[in-house]
C-alpha cells in the first residue's frame, strides 16, 4: 500500500504528532509525459513551519487535509517521460508519500556516484545553496573580517561558518551545547564557539569571542541573539537574515530591542533573503560547492532519521536542535 502524510490541524505553538496524520492511498497509474516516483530521502527544514500556518508569505501555506511538501530524493521506477529513464534519481519539492506520480517539471537529476544522494539535500542542494548565497551575495566577506553565525551546528550554518574560513574569515559559531560547540571546532573549522544555554549574558559572550567586533553576522535564530549580535558589531557590518527558529513557535508577537539606532548609527546593512530569489545563480553555485567538497574544503555533518512514519517527529526534533548539521529522514 501507499502512504501520505497529511497535515490535519495547523499547529498552535511547537508542532505535535496529533497535527498530522497518515492514510493510505492509491498508487497511481502514470499517463504520457509522467514519472513514478518512489521516495528515498526527505529533508524536514524549519521553514515549513511558516508554511503551516494559514497566512500570506513568499510561498502558499499547507492545505489541511493535503500532503505536506519538502525536499525530496526520489527515484524513477516507471516512466512515460523521455528525459528520465527507469532508476534515475531526481531532487525536488514533493509530498510526503511513499509513491506519487510527476510531471518531471523541475525535477533535478542527481548522481549517487558523486555524492551520497542525502547530500543533495543538505550540502549539494538548497541548504548549501542557502549558505552560499545569503553569505556571499548578501554578506560579502572580505578577508580577515569577524563572521559571527548563529545556529551554526546546524545544516546551514555549518556550511556558511566553512564558506567564511575559505574566503580568510575569522569565523565565530553559536550553538546549543559544548558537543556541538566542539563539533564546529574540530570538524567545521570555526575558530570560536558559544553555548548560548550556558551563557550568561550573549552580548558579552559575543564581545569575548569576537574582540575585533563583528563585521558580517548570519542570522539563524533571531531574538534576543540577534539584539546581541548587533550590539557588537563594527561600522559597514552586514547582518544577513536567513532565519528566526526561536520565534517560529511564538502565538503572540514578540517584542525586543529597537534596532534602528544602531542601524544608523553604525551604518549597518540588514537584509533577509529566499534562496529561490537566486534560482539563476544555482547551476554556478551547486559545482562550486561540489568542487569544494572534493577538495576536502567543504565538509557536512547530517543527521538521518530511518524510517517513512518518523518524517513528522523528525521535524519536530529540529525545534529541540536534536539535529547536528541537516536533519534527513531515509524512507
């Protein structure tokens, strides 16, 4: 039998299992021009969680009742389509179910003899991606500048934290525990980290691990990092908005430290980003993070979840950091 994962009921706060639920449906008979797909790996991001809610945004909001959508890695194993062939693998946005049929209309081919196939879902795909181009399009390093990220154990920010030390940065990473700390260190290559649950006061965290001020500071989380992250940073500084986890789950808006000030009187740039805005940039940036990655340059770190039913805990896990580096679940 087939299985899709539904969204039942929009959650209210932290996601829970009961938002989702789980129904067997028919596996579908291809027509002329069409794929079927079997499903190998999802990625669960924090960024589906804006898409449950029931809101105007970049992107439509989940339907209830509906199929959830991500990432996924998928493999041809019937085809009406003459540009894939039996046992290709593809990447795109598609739902979650075990089998489901396709146009092949902005399916990727991708090539498990290059790179393990999870890996273009983290590091070869849109969280890579990611990394590249709200750090260097938006953040513009310059050599033997400060780069301060926050969420930086995780799928994009380990990546962004490599980026920075390729192009001479002194690289400074904020996770969520002194394993994780230890891992941006020794495998990530970051030159300082901070264990924000264990920290004090983050602006003086921050001041201690970054004594020259911050230039560039690629933001994960938003909140009360964010306030502290821009109360240590150097005039030009560029702060790049990529993501606000610790608010994603708030039911009511939260309030904080008035930037403008510092904006002006620092002459900051702030500027937040969907990666899909750079779609031109994709076929220069994927072999660029390919190149570093077989030069040993580029490393990831990924945690797999085993199993079609663990897709929604798995997402659930991220709002928890149980995941170091990108959160994949194979099917």
């Amino acid at each position: 039998m087939n299985t899709a994962i539904l969204l039942k009921s929009r959650p209210k706060g932290k996601p829970t299992l009961d938002n989702f639920g789980f129904i067997e449906v028919d596996t579908p008979e291809i027509s002329d021009g069409q794929v079927l797909l079997k499903t190998r790996y999802v990625s669960v991001d924090p960024y589906l969680r804006g898409r449950m809610r029931d809101e105007k945004s970049y992107i439509e909001p989940f339907q209830l009742d509906k199929p959830v959508q991500s990432g996924v890695i998928a493999e041809v194993v019937e085809t009406r389509n003459s540009e894939f062939k039996k046992g290709d693998h593809v990447n795109g946005m598609l739902e979650w179910k075990k089998i489901q049929s396709h146009t092949g209309k902005g399916l990727q081919k991708v090539d498990p003899d290059k790179a393990p196939l999870s890996a273009y879902l983290g590091v070869l795909g849109l969280t890579g991606i990611t990394a590249y181009v709200g750090l260097l399009k938006i953040g513009e390093p310059k050599e033997g500048e400060t780069v301060l990220v926050s969420g930086a154990s995780g799928a994009v920010g380990s990546v962004v934290g490599q980026i920075a030390k390729i192009k001479g940065c002194n690289v400074v990473g904020i996770a969520g525990s002194d394993v994780k700390v230890k891992l941006l260190k020794d495998t990530f290559s970051f030159d300082e980290g901070i264990n924000y649950k264990t920290t004090d006061t983050m602006h003086k965290a921050i001041q201690e691990a970054c004594p020259e001020g911050v230039d560039v500071y690629f933001d994960n989380v938003g909140g009360e990092i964010l306030d502290a992250a821009v109360a240590n940073m150097n005039r030009f500084g560029r702060i790049v908005n990529c993501g606000a986890i610790s608010l994603y789950n708030e039911t009511e808006q939260p309030t904080g430290p008035r930037l403008e000030t510092s904006l002006v009187k620092k002459s900051l740039k702030m500027q937040g980003f969907i990666v899909r805005d750079f779609q031109s940039d994709f076929n220069e940036i994927v072999p660029q993070l390919a190149t570093w990655l077989r030069e040993g340059k580029l490393t990831y770190e990924e945690t797999i979840v085993n199993g079609f039913e663990n897709i929604p805990q798995a997402f659930i896990d991220l709002f928890d950091g149980k995941n170091k580096g990108k959160m994949v679940v194979k099917v």
